[in-house]
C-alpha cells in the first residue's frame, strides 16, 4: 500500500527512503504520484515503485550500456548510486518544469486573444498541472533535508538543488495565477 508522505528511516543496519516522483499522464493531462521506495543495507541497495519511474529507469538503461558508467556508480557505496538516483529525479522534475515554462510562455504570448477557444481551459489545464506538481514534490524537501543533515556537504548540495527547482514551481504557480486573473479581467472588460 503507498505511503503518503516521504520520509527517511534510518537504522543501525538499513537505511528506507520513501519518495515521491511526479509523472505526466499524456492522455488525463495532468501529473500524479509514483511512490519509490529504497532499501539499503549491507552494501546492496533495492529500489521498488507503485509505476514506471523514468528518470531511474532511464540510468537503468544507461548502466547497462556502460560498462564505465556502472563500474562508477555501482562500484562505490549505496549512497553513491542512491544519490545519483536522487540527481536524475531532480533533473527530470526540472525538464518538466521546462515544458510547463514553454507553454507559460506561449500563454503569455496569447493572453489578448480572448476570443481563442477553449483557452480558458487549456489555461486551467495547466494550472492543475502545477499543482499537481507542487501538491507532489512540497513534502520531498523533508527527505533531502534528513539526508543533507547526516550524510555531508554534498547532499546539502542536493537539497539546493531540491530548493531550486521548488522555487521554479513557485514561480510557475505565481505566472499561472495572475495570467488567469489578467485573461478574466480582459473577459469581462470585453464582455461590458
């Protein structure tokens, strides 16, 4: 059964990580949550998820392919490769910010054709869709604050990184907020 909220559990002899990944479902247009749970214990580390997880499937493959690649990511520690899972999930969460900026723009772009069909609820689309996002990846920052607190400077670098992206998301929520407000306002003022 998922778990709700990301958290790490940390013992004398494993470590539990639970974490949330948003993924875009093409054909609902909006984002929703796969849960990741990591396993570390006695130099292996186990990954186990509620649907397909790009990002960590994505390094799979590249792995696989590269016999550099694994000898330097799988030859270390666990927490090397976990976090190098923990970069890819990051690095994926921001290419979909980038396609969401795209798509800020175009409205941004368009915002005076009030007469465009259906721009209102492309509009709201979108707007869902940050949330979503946002709705999803808020409650992460608990996981990289506890790995940044225990295990060092670079996973502070990691949990800077978190903040950057959750500060993208932000901005998305903000751009999307006043475009509907100033695409309502120009509505009404053409509607009088």
């Amino acid at each position: 059964r998922p778990v709700l909220r990301p958290r790490v559990i940390t013992e004398k002899t494993f470590r539990s990580i639970v974490l949330h990944v948003p993924r875009y479902h093409e054909t609902k247009q909006h984002s929703h949550s796969v849960e990741v749970d990591i396993l570390i214990n006695d130099g292996t580390i186990a990954t186990v998820a509620t649907g397909e997880v790009k990002p960590l499937r994505d390094l799979l493959k590249k792995i696989r392919k590269d016999k550099a690649l694994e000898k330097r990511l799988l030859g270390k520690t666990p927490e090397h490769f976990l976090f190098e899972i923990l970069t890819q999930v990051l690095l994926f969460v921001d290419r979909q910010l980038d396609h969401i900026q795209e798509k800020l723009d175009l409205f941004e772009r368009d915002i005076t054709n009030v007469h465009h069909k259906g721009f209102l609820e492309t509009l709201a689309v979108l707007r869902g869709d940050i949330l979503d996002i946002r709705r999803i990846i808020k409650p992460e920052r608990e996981v990289f604050e506890d790995l940044a607190e225990h295990d060092g400077i670079r996973w502070k670098g990691l949990l800077a990184e978190y903040d950057r992206i959750f500060d993208r998301v932000e901005n998305h929520k903000e751009t999307i907020e006043a475009l509907y407000e100033t695409f309502t306002a120009l509505v009404s003022v053409r509607a009088n």
